[in-house]
C-alpha cells in the first residue's frame, strides 16, 4: 500500500487515502512525471482557495532567477535546453564534410564566429578592406573623393550587399489581401536608436552616448587602418563624420515624428508600380536623391521585378520627405552621405569585430538600458545563427534530438482535441448554426504542423537550400558576406514563387512556442515543444492532455473564434461571423470581462518606488484572450474523456494520492509556472499581459469539471458563481 501524503476533502485533493499498488503506475516515465510534478506542488495551500500556488508554489525555489536571468517559465527551460543541444551539436565532429554540405557549412560558420583568436588579429581591417574601401572610400581616411563618389552605387551596396538599412529598409512580405503570394514592402529606417531619443529636450543624454560611441569606434577604425593622420587633423574629421551622420540621422527622427503610417499600405489602390515610384516619391533628374526604382531591380534581380511589378508603402509620406531631405543637405551633402553611410555599416558590423568593437558597443548599450547583460561570444553566434540560418539549425535538431515517436502521439492528443472542439462548436450557445456550419468546415480543412516539415531529414533538400552558401571556417566576416548574398537569393526565390505553405514553416523546430496562424488555417507546433515536461509519448494521457492538450485546443479556438472569423477555411479575408453571433459573443464576452476587472497583478516593487505597485487586470482587453484559455482546458477535458471511453483508464501516479482528472488540471496548471523578477513582472503587467498565476486561477474557476473533481464548494475562489459561455 502507498500513502497518499495529503487529506481529503477541499483541503486537498484526495480521494481516497491509499490505493493498492497494482493501481500505481511505477514506471519510469510514471516514476519521472510524478516525481516532477511533487517538485513543484505546494500541498500546505488547499487547491480550492489557490490552485496556482497549490500546483506551482515551488516552482521559484526550484527554478531561481541569477543576475542574468529576469524570468524562467516552463517553455523557456525547454528553449534553454534545446540551446544547449545544439551547441553541443555544432561543437561536435563534422560527419558529412563534402564542401556541398550543410553540415559542414554550418559548423565551420559557428566555428569561425567563436573564433576570437583571429577577429583579435584582424581588428578593424575587415570592415575596412571588404567594405568601407568597395563603398567609395571614408572621408576621415582620406580615401574619399567627393568629385568622383557615386551615391547611388555606395547605396545599393550597402543596402543590399552589405544587408544594411541606410535611410529605408524593404522586407518580403505576405501579401495581406491574397495570402498566397508575396509583395516587396518599403518602410521607414536609417536610425541608430529609436526616434524620439533624437527629438526630445529629455533625451540629450543618449544623443550624447551616441556620438561618444561614434568616436570610440572611428578612432579604432582609423588605427587599424594602417593610414597616417596626424591628431589635429583625425580629430577634426572624426568631428564632422561624426556631426554629419548625426545631423542625417537626427533629420530622419524629426521626420517621423511628423508623419504617421500609410493606413491600409497593402490595398490595391494603393500600391505604387516601379516605374511610377520615384516620381511619386520626389526623385528627380540631376537632383542627388535615392532612385528607388533601381534599388529595388538591384537587389530584386532574379524574381521577374520590371516597371509594372506594384510596390507596398509602409510610409509613403515618411519616404516622400526622407528622400526630399537628401535632396536639401546643401553644399557638403556628398561628403554627409559618405560619412552617413560609413557610419551604418560601422554601426551594422561593429559586434562582429575584435572585443574592442564589440565592448564599445556594449557600453552604448549599458549608456542606453542601464542593464550590463549580455549574452557571450557562443550564444551571440547561435543567434546570429537563429536569424540568417534557421533552417539549418532546424534539421539539426530535429535529426539528433526528436523521436518520430513524439510526433505520432502528439498527431493522436490533436485529433480528439479537434473532434472536441466540433463538438463543442455544435453545442455553442451564442453561435448560430450557419456560423456553427463554417467553423466545423474551417476545422476540418485546416492544416497541422507538428514537429518539423520533412524535407529537413532529407539531406539533399538542405544541401540545395544552401547550395548558395559558401562559408570559410577561417574567415567570419567572408561569411557574413556570404550570408547576405544567400538571404539576397532567398529573398527572391520567395518573392518569384508563390507562398507553399504545406513546406513553409514560420517558426524554428527547436522553438517552445505555438500557435494558430489564421492566413494558412494552420497550427504550429514545433519539434521543441514536444519534450518533458510539456509532453512526451511515453507519459500518461492525463498528463499530456492536461498540458498539451489544454494549449493546442486554445490555439485551435483561435482558428474559429472572432479573430479567427475574419479568415475562411482558405486563408482568405472573409468575415464569416453572422452579426447574431457576433452579438451574443459580445454579451458572453463581458461576462468574462467582468469577472476579470476584478482582479489585480501584484504588487510590484520597483525601483523609485517606496510603494508596492499593483496593476489592475484590463478585462476588456484580454477577455478575447481568456476565452480561449478557458475553453482550450474544456476542450482538452473533453479530449481526454473521450480518448479514456475508448482506450480504458490509467494507472494513478504514484505518491500523490491523486485521481487521474485531478492530474490533469495540476498538468495543465504546471505548464504555465513561472518565476519572474518584479521589473519584468511590472512592464508585462502594465502592457495589458495577465500574469500566469491569474490566468490559470481564471481558467479554472470557469470550470465545472475542475470544482467537481477536488470537490471545490460553491462561491469559494476556485468554483466561480457565474459560469461563462465559452467555446468548450
């Protein structure tokens, strides 16, 4: 016999106080969850007054913050861990070294950034030969000629070459009216630190950091040049270097400041073609300005971009006036120019450079935020890494690190989840049946991404990705090169083709995160997601339905709820709400407006503070949100329900004296533990996100099921008065 070790009653969760060993589960997995989820239980706070601190009030004393961390979560000690997997993996030998191999490329890339010893060597003199002196020169070296500098080839290599963005910036990006293909975007950029920092009286400091960390690094730059410039005249040209970058720069903040954002940039009407964009945007014959047109045919060279392909503005009247203000700079705007876009680059490459570079721009950095925290030399690659060459990362993972078994499994918890939620829907009260009809359909044909996209297990499907990629395991900065002529070629293979988006993932494989993207009608769910303590195919159901489950049906509502309305079972904009429903989703939704507006996060000490802060919850604003909270654990109940008619019951976890469904809502209150320092906690509160804590309390005192399975009595803080409708 095993002793449950707690009470029954709503004191606890107990049903009986001992059960015979042959309804244990004493398996390691069982062994392994159950130990897990003891860790983190409070069991002196009774279930039915805090169910949050009962599940998770020792989740902070196993889960410390240091100096360097603010927050821990559940899903970021699963984001820390696959980190770590893959950089024993990058350190680790090569086993395919063919030069085509993306194996090796990736190795060699994570092998030249760590290497110190060479970036120490090579100092400045990178930056120099392979960019500065391909640009036209820098007037502070004396490389500069003002009568023979080209502007307009300066600029395209910097944009675009040199993956830079000087004045404004482009994307690719999903068209938002025909979310198959895919539209050249151009919005507004070129500044050092955000706007307001250059434009108000407040802010002298920081314009003060900027133009110190500006001389910290042309005085490197100059020294490592090997050019001989006696200290008057180096001063005097760092000066102007300095106020002429600065004067551009402080000219594009005042300029935003000023304008507002094109509404609507991706309606048709406003769409601007090639041909017709530097007229409208002030370029003109013989008059030094940006010639947009052959900007974009540069760095769009290879996606059949000509005169009529149509152009998105971001801000078409921010782009209007940066371009009228190059025009204007007067009689020194060739020399501001090179000086301007000098400055980009140095402040583009300046991390990648010998630690001097590197600490220079970690004291702007600590002159700005006032937090000396930075991630070091290997996590800095990875996620330089992360941000250019994810795909291969991905494969990596999942190639090492992810059993076939776990995506099975998970494909099993989903689909009695969506056969939950169908249900559920033809059961909705504030639905009517003609919008019933097309949630059921938009469910049904929706696509589901769990794990990873195959042709990462596909060796020459990742070599042909890559095939553009040529990387030097003794030349970091030839790589970066590199990478920007492999994002320049990706960028246009996208742009040329249409979106795939059975092929196409948004997230990395090792992300912990998911969600439901609406213009695809898909879930995500990474690879990286589907590990212990989330989940794992070797746990019991009651404990992957409770964690898993609960956040897939969350995300899934997302798919039909009001935001989800706005996108058919295509992808395509459609509002497919009747306005009956939508009117009584408005009514159900203050329900759960109102039982959230009760409530506060807190209180937050924080500095300048002598007293704790508390920071009302917005119901309004996260009512939408809640909804799908609520229901996900619902419907995942539900799921679980289902699965356990057809499949039999489990074995109990050992040594917790607790049933099977009161398993699973401690796994699903146990994904969403938490410990975060009051400065972290006080801004998250104070932009509308609600704290865990109240978010898994608010969820479950919806609940019927939860309140009758720890015999939780009426109008006690866990069994809420007012039940609400949801979509569970």
């Amino acid at each position: 016999m095993v002793s449950s070790g707690v009470s029954n009653g709503s004191d606890s969760p107990s049903t009986s106080a001992q059960v015979g060993q042959n309804q244990l589960c004493v398996s390691p997995p069982c062994l392994k969850s159950a130990s897990y989820v003891v860790s983190n239980l409070n069991t002196s706070v009774k279930p039915c007054d805090n169910f949050y601190k009962y599940a998770c009030g020792r989740f902070k004393i196993e889960n410390p913050l240091d100096p360097e961390t603010s927050s821990r979560t559940v899903y970021s000690n699963m984001y820390y861990h696959n980190e770590e997997k893959l950089k024993k993996l990058l350190e680790s030998p090569i086993v395919r070294s063919q030069d085509y191999s993306t194996e090796r490329k990736l190795k060699h890339y994570f092998s030249s950034c760590t290497d110190t010893y060479r970036k120490e060597r090579a100092k400045g003199s990178p930056l120099i030969t392979k960019v500065i002196n391909n640009i036209g020169g820098w007037y502070v070296l004396g490389t500069f000629n003002n009568n023979s500098f080209d502007f307009h080839n300066a600029f395209r290599k910097v944009s675009v070459d040199y993956w830079t963005a000087a004045f404004y910036t482009f994307r690719v990006a999903t068209d938002w009216y025909d979310w198959h293909k895919r539209v050249i975007e151009l919005d507004y950029a070129g500044m050092s630190m955000y706007w307001y920092y250059y434009t108000e009286t407040s802010t002298e400091k920081y314009r003060n950091d900027m133009k110190t960390f500006m001389r910290r690094l042309a005085n490197f730059l100059v020294r490592d040049s090997n050019i001989t410039l006696d200290n008057n005249t180096k001063n005097a040209r760092i000066e102007t270097f300095i106020n002429d970058a600065f004067t551009i720069e402080m000219n594009l903040a005042n300029i935003t400041k000023n304008t507002m954002p094109t509404s609507d940039p991706h309606a048709y009407e406003k769409r601007v073609s090639i041909s017709d964009l530097n007229t409208m945007l002030g370029t003109e014959v013989g008059v030094l300005s940006i010639d947009f047109a052959t900007h974009i045919q540069y760095m769009f060279n290879d996606a059949n971009v000509g005169p009529s392909t149509k152009i998105v503005l971001r801000e078409a009247d921010w782009l209007k006036k940066m371009n009228d203000m190059i025009g204007s700079l007067g009689a020194n705007k060739t020399r501001m120019l090179n000086n301007y876009l000098v400055w980009k680059v140095m402040d583009r490459y300046d991390v990648e450079l010998s630690w001097e570079y590197v600490h220079a721009s970690r004291e702007f950095y600590v002159d700005r935020y006032g937090i000396p925290q930075f991630l070091g030399t290997w996590l800095y690659c990875f996620q330089n890494m992360d941000r250019y060459l994810g795909d291969a990362l991905s494969s990596m993972y999942v190639r090492d690190h992810f059993a076939d078994k776990n995506k099975e499994k998970a494909h099993e918890i989903l689909d009695y989840v969506k056969e939950a939620l169908i249900d559920s829907t033809m059961q909705n009260t504030f639905m009517d049946d003609a919008t019933k009809a097309r949630a059921k359909a938009k469910m049904q044909g929706s696509l589901d991404k769990l794990g990873y996209p195959d042709f990462m297990m596909n060796d020459a499907a990742m070599d042909n990705l890559y095939s553009s990629l040529n990387v030097d395991q003794y030349d970091y900065f030839g790589n970066l090169l590199s990478v920007n002529n492999y994002i320049q070629k990706s960028w246009n293979k996208k742009l040329k083709n249409h979106v795939n988006k059975e092929e196409e993932w948004v997230y990395r494989t090792y992300d912990t995160f998911m969600s439901y993207y609406n213009p695809w009608n898909e879930l995500l769910v990474p690879a990286g997601l589907l590990q212990f303590p989330f989940y794992d195919y070797t746990l019991p159901h009651f404990m992957n339905f409770g964690s898993m489950g609960s956040v897939i049906a969350h995300h899934l509502v997302h798919g039909i709820d009001h935001s989800g309305g706005y996108y058919n079972v295509e992808g395509v904009f459609e509002d497919w709400w009747s306005n009956q429903t939508t009117n009584k989703w408005i009514d159900a939704k203050k329900c759960v407006e109102n039982y959230y507006n009760n409530q506060s996060m807190g209180p937050f000490t924080i500095p300048g503070q002598t007293i704790p802060i508390k920071v009302p919850v917005n119901g309004l604003r996260w009512s939408a949100e809640a909804m799908a909270e609520t229901s996900g654990v619902q419907i995942a109940y539900k799921a679980y329900k289902k699965w356990v008619q057809k499949n039999g019951g489990e074995k109990l976890a050992p040594g917790l004296g607790l049933t099977n469904d009161q398993m699973f809502f401690v796994s699903y209150a146990q994904a969403s533990c938490y410990n975060r320092n009051d400065n972290v906690a006080y801004y998250n509160a104070v932009r509308g996100t609600v704290s865990e804590d109240i978010r898994t309390n608010s969820a479950l005192a919806q609940i019927k099921e939860f309140s009758t399975a720890f015999n939780c009595p009426a109008k006690t803080a866990m069994n809420a008065e007012v039940k609400c409708a949801m979509y569970g």
